[in-house]
C-alpha cells in the first residue's frame, strides 16, 4: 500500500509525517512494542493465505515512514513506529522534542554496539571547562571554551577516536573563553596572579619586574618591586640609596648607599660631609676621610680625585709618599686644587 500523509500517521507517533499499512507478524510486533514500551494502532489479526496454501495468522500494522523536521525514523525497528530527536534536539518530557539546551549537546539517537537505536539521547554535558554557546548544538565538537580555560583534542589509543578535552589556563596564560583556541601565552615575562585567567588585561610583571609595553622588564638599580606589578615603573630606593643589581624584589635591597653618600640612622643616603669621600656603593655609616690632610670644596664626593690642597699648601712626595706641605717661599696657591704652585712675582715699579 502508498504512503500517505494523513492524521492517522499520528497514531502511530506524534511527529510521523508518512505512513503504510504493511502486514506484520504479531509475535515480531508484540516484542517489539514491549521491548520499546510503545503503543501502536494496527487492526485485528486476520487470516492470509501462504504460498503452501496454510493458513498463516498475520496483523495488518500501521508504520511510519517519514518524520517530522527535527526528528529521525527509527528504522532499525521491525516494523518503524517511532520517531526519534534528530541529533540538536532533546525529549521535552511530553514525547516531544526541544532544542537542546544552551551548555550541553545533543547527539541523537541513542545506538547500541550494534547499531541498534534504543531511544532519544538525553542532553550531554561538555567535558569540564567547556561549553556550548547556542541552543541545539549537535555534537561534542560544539563545545567551545569557558573563560580560564584552553580546548584541546587528543586521539584515543586504539580506536583513534577524537577525544575532546579541556585544560585550566596555567600561570602567564589566559583565554577569553567562547572559542576552541588553547591558552595564549603572556608577552615576554609577564605572569598571572593565579591559574584560570580569563583575558590579556590579567597578565602582569612578576616580583622585581616593571611592565613595559606589554613585556617585563627587571627594575632598574636604586629600585625594587615586591609584588606583581602592572605599572610601567618600579619603587624607588629611600633617598640617597640603591640597590646592587637589577630586579631587586623587595625594600631590604635597597641598603647601599650611593657614590658619595652614608647610610643614616634613618635608612637614608646622606652626602658625605667636606673633607671625606665615597667612591663606590657601600653599606658604611661613614664616609672616608681625605688623606694628608686634603679638603674637599663640596659635599657628597664621590672620589679621592676630589681632595684637594687647601690655599697656601701643596700636594707633594716626600720620602716616598704624598704629603702636603706648606707653600715654599716664594710660591703661592690661592685655592683648593692640585695644580703646581705658581711662582710669586714682585710688584711692577712706577
């Protein structure tokens, strides 16, 4: 018998587009209706001729042979009478189907290993870290990425099965989530405060670092960082101090005193006073006096190179070792330096 389209397909199911009336062997039909827990609409058993002339007892059965839109035949029944969610879609409760619901997938009807279709598939959740974004996603491969999380796909040993898996973004990576990308790495240096960071704007310089144009750059001497920083500069030794080196991470670094300078009291580089001199980075509370009794014109030397002769002496070598000795007569210096003595000269005549 032609299919027909009419409203008796819908007693065979709800979302049957198509139908037939074949003749069906009863026990067939019965498992088949128990196994699936199913009503069917077929007449009374009747009496059909075989071809050895016995009498055969058969049912005449109505069965589906197209479905509505979003549904798929269940064809591997016997005699099709059902209709099952097409993959997108999940069971409503009511014998319906819906959109599957945003975050999970759907992919259609449930088979056995044997190929055999048991029913509709419930929704299915998306490895952990992953989601779907839209309704009526159709397959694993839909599940895109939460925020904090990269999307990677391995095979399985064996099989070769493509397995879809999810990976919490690890320090000095981020992803925005919504895609199927891997974590992106942070510019040069950079790090995160903690795992899972979800956008560019998280990444920071580590610990002694400053952040320039989205890479880390160390603090510089006479500076120190002692956190993740997100600025483009580092925090400033106390007055007059430093630090030894690059990327000094906390304050305890800054302990030396500038060139010309001694640690006060206060943990603050002084200048040195007259007469004395510092000519490295040390953490001395004292500054060196200038030898052979040589003054300094100013405050905060940073050498011996500035101890200079006072007016009227000169720097000289006597005995082997430099001295400064009053200004021999006939000769003069009128201020603070190494140049040689000048010679005094007798006032003009008139």
């Amino acid at each position: 018998m032609a299919a027909t389209a009419t409203r008796e397909c819908s007693t065979v199911h709800r979302a049957c587009s198509r139908c037939k009336q074949v003749s069906a062997n009863p026990e067939t039909l019965a498992q088949q209706l128990a196994a699936a827990n199913e009503l069917g609409s077929y007449t009374k058993p009747n009496t059909t001729s075989s071809s050895s002339s016995s009498k055969v007892n058969t049912v005449t059965v109505l069965v589906c042979t197209a479905c509505q839109p979003g549904y798929a035949l269940r064809r591997t029944d016997p005699y099709p009478m059902r209709c099952d969610c097409a993959p997108g879609l999940a069971p409503d409760g009511a014998g319906g189907c819906m959109p599957c619901p945003k975050g999970r997938f759907c992919s259609g009807p449930v088979k056995t290993e044997k190929g055999v279709v048991t029913g509709s598939s419930d929704p299915s959740a998306c490895p952990m870290g992953l989601t779907t974004i839209t309704q009526g996603a159709r397959s694993k491969m839909q599940c895109m990425t939460l925020p904090g999380y990269g999307r990677r796909s391995n095979r399985e040993p064996g099989t070769g099965a493509l397995a879809l898996e999810s990976e919490l973004c690890s320090l000095g990576t981020y992803n925005s989530g919504g895609n199927t990308g891997g974590c992106q790495q942070c510019g040069n240096a950079m790090t995160t405060r903690s795992e899972g960071s979800a956008k560019k704007e998280e990444c920071v310089a580590p610990k002694g670092h400053f952040t320039y144009n989205g890479i880390a750059k160390k603090c510089q001497k006479g500076t120190y960082s002692s956190d993740f920083n997100d600025q483009s500069f580092c925090t400033k030794c106390p007055k007059g101090m430093t630090t030894t080196d690059e990327g000094s991470i906390d304050a305890t670094a800054c302990s030396y005193a500038q060139r010309g300078m001694f640690v006060s009291t206060n943990g603050e580089g002084v200048e040195c006073p007259v007469d004395t001199y510092n000519d490295a980075e040390r953490m001395d509370t004292s500054c060196i006096v200038c030898p052979f009794g040589l003054k300094t014109e100013t405050t905060g030397s940073e050498g011996v190179a500035m101890c200079l002769a006072p007016p009227g002496w000169e720097l000289r070598e006597w005995e082997g070792a430099l001295t400064i000795t009053p200004c021999r007569q006939g000769w003069y210096k009128g201020r603070l330096e190494q140049e040689p003595l000048r010679t005094l000269r007798p006032k003009h005549r008139h």
